[in-house]
C-alpha cells in the first residue's frame, strides 16, 4: 500500500492540474454545442469531450516520449512556468478563435474536438510533467478528470470565482511541476549525476512554486495599476 501512495499523489494532481487548465475547454464544448437542437446537445457535448480525451491523450503520450531528449524538458519547463503565471492573471484565449457555433452535431463535435487540440498544450505539457513516463498515470487521470470538466464545468468555473485561493495554488502547483520537469532533464542528470539532481529537486521544486506566485502576484498588481491609470486618465 505504501508503494501506492506516490502514485495516488501524482494521479490527484493529474485531475486537479487538468479541471484548472481545462475552464476554457468546458466553455469550448458548450459554445459550439449551444446552437445544436435541445436533443442534440447532450449527445454533441459527450461525443465531442470523448474525441477530445482521445486527442489529448496520444498528444500527451507523444509529449511523454519526447521529454527523453535532452534539453527538451528544460524547454517544456521554462513554458510550463509561463503558462502557471498567465494562470494567475486570466491571459488564457478560449478556443483561439477556432470557435464555431453550428446546428449540426457532427460539425459541433468536430470543432469542440479542434480546439481542444489547439487549445491543450498547457494541459499536455503539465500532465507529462507529473506523470514522468507513465502512460497508466496519465490515461487514467485524463480520463477521470475530463468528465468530470464536462459534468461539473459550471460548478468548477463558480468555485473559481468564488475561491481565487484555488487559481493560485494551481499556479503554485504548476510551478513546482515545472521546476521538477526542468531539473530532471536528461542533460542536467548526465552533468551532475543522479544523486545531486535527487538531492535538490525539492528545494528547486519550491522555489519554483514560489517563483510563479511571486511573478503572478507582481504583473497582477501593475496590471491593475496600470487599468487604475487609464481610468483616472
């Protein structure tokens, strides 16, 4: 049971991970699927959230298999960390003007499925990261956690309004995820050898979490300055 866990660990922050990147997504399913006919709405909603698990998931295993090339993950990690401060100041673009409402269920699915995909690389990128090779890890997390997006998108968007506390320490968790997925390239692992890598991956892991809040909190305040400033103006 103790072996258990870690992995219980990681696959919670798979599913927590994926609810807090995925509030576009759950505003995606529901703006291309608002102009289907009452009885086509649920079918649209359910069939276009499961092609996208599909998609996300061979685009995550695909991520998983590359982070084994050096430089990579520093890479990965260096955006992760961007992607959790735009987190905290609310930057994300839902769908990426790929958004489409249509009356038709197969065109509804098919654009709920493309902008998951262009939508998704903060998710991808993020799941990878916790899942460190695993691909039992990050099936079963993407697949717990995207029904529960679609089933729960409009009581998840107002818990988050409601408790900002709960954007932020996805942030931070986002933050600790990518410190770790930067010290753990297979560069760093070759140059300073395993043991030391093991030795400051936690300490670099929280000043990672620490480092995004920190950021996050900072640009947050000079943007609200800075609209303060043109309203006075």
């Amino acid at each position: 049971m103790e072996s258990l866990g870690p992995e219980l660990l990681k696959l919670a922050q798979i599913i927590w991970i994926n609810i807090i990147l995925s509030g576009d997504n759950a505003v995606v399913i529901a703006m291309a699927c608002r102009g289907l006919p009452a009885s086509k709405q649920r079918p649209g909603m359910v069939l276009g959230a499961l092609v996208a698990v599909v998609l996300r998931i061979v685009f995550t295993i695909v991520v998983v298999t590359l982070l084994s090339t050096p430089f990579l993950k520093i890479v990965g990690g260096c955006l992760l960390l961007w992607i959790a401060v735009k987190l905290v100041l609310g930057e994300d673009e839902a769908g990426g003007g790929v958004v489409q409402q249509t009356g038709q269920l197969w065109h509804a699915i098919r654009t709920v499925a493309i902008a998951d995909a262009v939508m998704s690389l903060d998710n991808v990128l993020a799941i990878a990261a916790v899942a460190q090779g695993s691909t039992t890890l990050l099936i079963v997390g993407l697949v717990i956690s995207v029904p529960l997006i679609i089933a729960g998108s409009a009581i998840i968007m107002a818990l988050l309004g409601r408790l900002p506390i709960l954007v932020w320490g996805g942030a931070a968790l986002l933050g600790w995820v990518a410190a770790e997925m930067v010290v753990s390239d297979p560069w760093l692992v070759s140059t300073f050898g395993q043991e030391l890598i093991h030795r400051i991956e936690l300490p670099v892991a929280a000043v990672g979490a620490v480092f995004v809040v920190a950021l996050g909190y900072f640009l947050s305040r000079r943007a609200a300055r800075h609209k303060t400033q043109e309203q006075e103006a």
